[in-house]
C-alpha cells in the first residue's frame, strides 16, 4: 500500500496559489502607487500658482466730423424741417456718438466749405441758439434741439454714415418783424457730440 499524505499535498497546492496571489498583489500595490504619484506630480502641475506682469499700448481717438441736411428750403414759418445727420470718423476705432447738439447757426450769402475762400458771412441774419437768447439780439433766427443718438457706435474709417435719428431744424418766425436778411442764406449749424 502506499501511503499518499494528501494534507501535505494540498497544502503544497494551496501554497503555491497563495504564493502568485502575493505576487499579483504586490505588482498591482507598485503599479497603484506610480499611478497615483503621476497623478498627483499632474495634480501639482496644473494647480500651480504665480504671479507677473503684462503691458500694453492704448490707441487714441481722432475728431469725427458730423453733417447735416435739412430736407427742403425753409422758411420762416417755424415748421419742423427734418434733418439728416451723418457721421464720417477717419480714426481706427470705433467712436460713440451720443448727444449731437448744436452749439452755432451761421448765416453766408457765398459758402463753398469750411474756410472757404469764397466765405461771405451774413451779419443781418440773427443766427444766436435759442439757448442764446439772454445775449443781443433776443431773437434767434434758427433752432435745434440736442439729437440722442442713444450711444451709436460709429465705425472706425466710417465715412459719411447716416445716423439713426434725424434732427429738426426750425426757422422761427419773428412776427416783431421781417427777416429778410436771411433770404437766400446758406445756414451752417456748428454741432458738437458727446
């Protein structure tokens, strides 16, 4: 008869089994722990903090040029006569025009441009603004009211754009006496815009 001791052999099964499970366990451990260091090396990378410094160039502005052009001959009959305003900006940004008030009438008999060789002003034509009037004469030929343009963006080299909203010029009656100093005058409104 032969004598097998069968505790012994599974004990040698077991332990060999036992054995490679260790094993498993300890690459698994060593690989675990070289993940999480990258990852946390990653972590650290990412989450770094710092501090310095940037500078820059600001560009400036240029003066816009706005015009105006009323619709018709007008008289003085105090009628409303819409104006159409346009804005030309030679800068390279965008501007905004906001309030487009006028702060001049001139009256000419001959006007060919600003500075105009040809220029003849017309000294009878009261051209004062209404907001003018405490000074002499006490009558203002002409008026306009401030035009909200609502903060339109001009666009940078815009050239004779039309604004949204239109003014209205008023040639107001003087019914004290006649104005026939301003027949045929060519009426230049000096405006401003903020």
């Amino acid at each position: 008869m032969i004598d097998i001791p069968s505790v012994s052999h599974k004990a040698s099964v077991m332990g060999r089994g036992s054995h490679w499970t260790k094993r498993r366990k300890v690459i698994a451990g060593v690989v675990g722990a070289a993940v999480s260091l990258i990852g946390t090396a990653g972590y650290a990378y990412w989450t770094q903090s710092g501090s310095g410094t940037a500078t820059g160039t600001t560009g400036t502005t240029v003066g816009i040029t706005i015009t105006g052009t009323a619709a018709g001959t007008i008289y003085p009959d105090g009628a409303s006569h819409t104006v159409t305003l346009a804005g030309s900006n030679s800068g390279s940004a965008a501007v905004v025009v906001g309030t487009v008030t006028p702060t001049l009438f001139t009256a000419y008999t001959t006007y060919d441009g600003p500075g105009g060789a040809a220029d003849v002003a017309d000294a009878d034509c009261t051209t004062l603004i209404a907001d003018d009037l405490n000074a002499s004469p006490t009558f203002a030929d002409f008026s306009m009211a401030p035009v909200n343009e609502g903060a339109y963006s001009l666009a940078a080299a815009a050239s004779n754009v039309t604004l949204p909203v239109t003014g209205t010029l008023v040639f107001n009656n003087n019914s004290s006496g006649n104005q026939d100093a301003c027949k045929s005058a060519i009426i230049l409104v000096t405006m401003t815009s903020a």
